[in-house]
C-alpha cells in the first residue's frame, strides 16, 4: 500500500503540485491504474530528502486532465506515454507527440492497458505486457 497520498480533484492538480514543488519536493513520476472501463487512478510521485509523496487524482477517461510540465519540466514524457497507452487527454503539454510515443503500430490501434483492478486475470508476459495481478 502506498503512504503519503492526497487525494486531489481534478482542478486541484497544479495548485497541490505548485505546493509540493514550493516544499521541495521533486518530480519522480506519474502512474496510472485504469478502475474500471470509464475512470483511472493517476498517481504523481514525488520525493523530497528520500521521503516519497503521493498525489491521487481520480478521473474519468474523457476528462481532459492538466498537464503539471510548466511546473516539472520532466513530466512530459509520463503524461505522453499515459496519453498513449490509457487514451487519456493531457491538456497544455509543452511536448506533445500526440500518440507516436510509440512506434508499435498496436499501441496505435488500441491502448495496451485493458485489465483493471478488480479482474482476476492479468495479461501474462507472453501477450506483450508484464502486469501482476492487484493484492487484495
């Protein structure tokens, strides 16, 4: 289980990550966890003298969610690649490749990330993704 997490609204993400870059905190990643077939979970980690922070922000796969780039530079690249692989909108990203972060034209067609959190059979690495089922 993950500790230090805040969960955040959707129009709350760059005022709570302006507050955590203000803290000191820096920029590791993003995350996403699709919930179920219309919302995802996407995690920002961030740390700050080997001490992790979290925020959560709960989404639904339409929302068009704001990219935290002009605040941490280095965010582009996990938003892309959530964009590419969950179909989720990242507005005012800097950088924006616009579903070519990949070059596997079945990225292309269809996202790869399809099992969610409550289904009890993960792809195994034999389909072309590594993925464990979800404790709990």
């Amino acid at each position: 289980m993950i500790e230090n997490v805040l969960s955040v609204p959707l129009e709350a993400v760059l005022d709570e990550t302006a507050k955590m870059k203000i803290a000191g905190y820096k920029f590791v990643t993003l995350s996403c966890v699709e919930l179920d077939t219309d919302t995802v979970y996407i995690l920002y980690h961030f740390d700050c003298d080997y001490r992790l922070a979290h925020l959560r922000l709960t989404a639904s796969k339409d929302a068009r969610v704001p990219s935290i780039s002009h605040i941490y530079p280095s965010a582009f690249l996990a938003e892309n690649e959530i964009q590419d692989l969950f179909n989720i909108a990242f507005t005012n990203l800097p950088i924006d490749f616009k579903h070519t972060l990949f070059l596997d034209k079945r990225i292309k067609k269809e996202p790869l990330c399809r099992y969610t959190m409550t289904d009890k059979s993960a792809p195994s690495a034999g389909d072309g993704v590594l993925a464990q089922k979800p404790n709990g």
